[in-house]
C-alpha cells in the first residue's frame, strides 16, 4: 500500500491534477467536507478543466495530513519506552523525513 506521501508525489510529477502546468499544491482543506466547492473553486481560479483530479488530489492532501498527525502522535507516544517484541516500531528517514511503521506481523 502507498502511502498518501507518495500518492502526492505521483500526481505531481505526472501533472495529473494540473494538467501539467506545475501549479503548487493549494493549503491543506480543514477536512473532507465540502471538497466539491473547493475543487470548483481552484478549477476556475486556475482554468482546470478535471474538477475529479482537483478533488482527488485535495482528498489525498487531507489524508496525508491525517497521516503525517498520525505519525508525529505514535512517536510522541513511544518515545521514551523501550522497545519490546511486540510492539510497532517507525523509522523516518532523515533527509525525506519518509516514514516507515514495522510491526511483529509484517516481520518474517
């Protein structure tokens, strides 16, 4: 599974949202209501005609804000402990700041 980070960067570098014009990606929607006003309303002020692309990028933004919360409330909730067998543990790398979560599960 690819991680909303990555979904992000895929419709980027593809131009899937924009059509190519390499636009910076729009602020972070407060959450997922009302997508469809804010996808009408970045289509017109930047003449975008796949109002489902715009919409879908928003989504995958609010997902990897959700992500990202996520991620910074785990560490924040393991730090300090010591790590035993069972539990999750993240790697974030340092220079992407990427994160990874391993569990005894996914461990062969």
């Amino acid at each position: 599974m690819l991680s909303q980070a990555k979904h992000l960067t895929k419709i980027r570098k593809e131009g899937l949202w924009d059509g190519g014009r390499n636009l910076p990606l729009p602020e972070v929607p407060p959450d997922m209501s009302d997508l469809d006003t804010r996808a009408e309303e970045l289509c017109a002020k930047h003449g975008l005609e796949d109002r489902a692309a715009v919409k879908e990028l928003l989504q995958r933004l609010v997902l990897a804000d959700d992500e990202a919360s996520g991620n910074q409330a785990e560490y924040e909730r393991q730090q300090g402990h010591i790590v035993r067998y069972e539990d999750a543990v993240q790697l974030e790398h340092v220079i992407t700041g990427r994160v990874i979560t391993l569990t005894k599960n996914q461990v062969s």
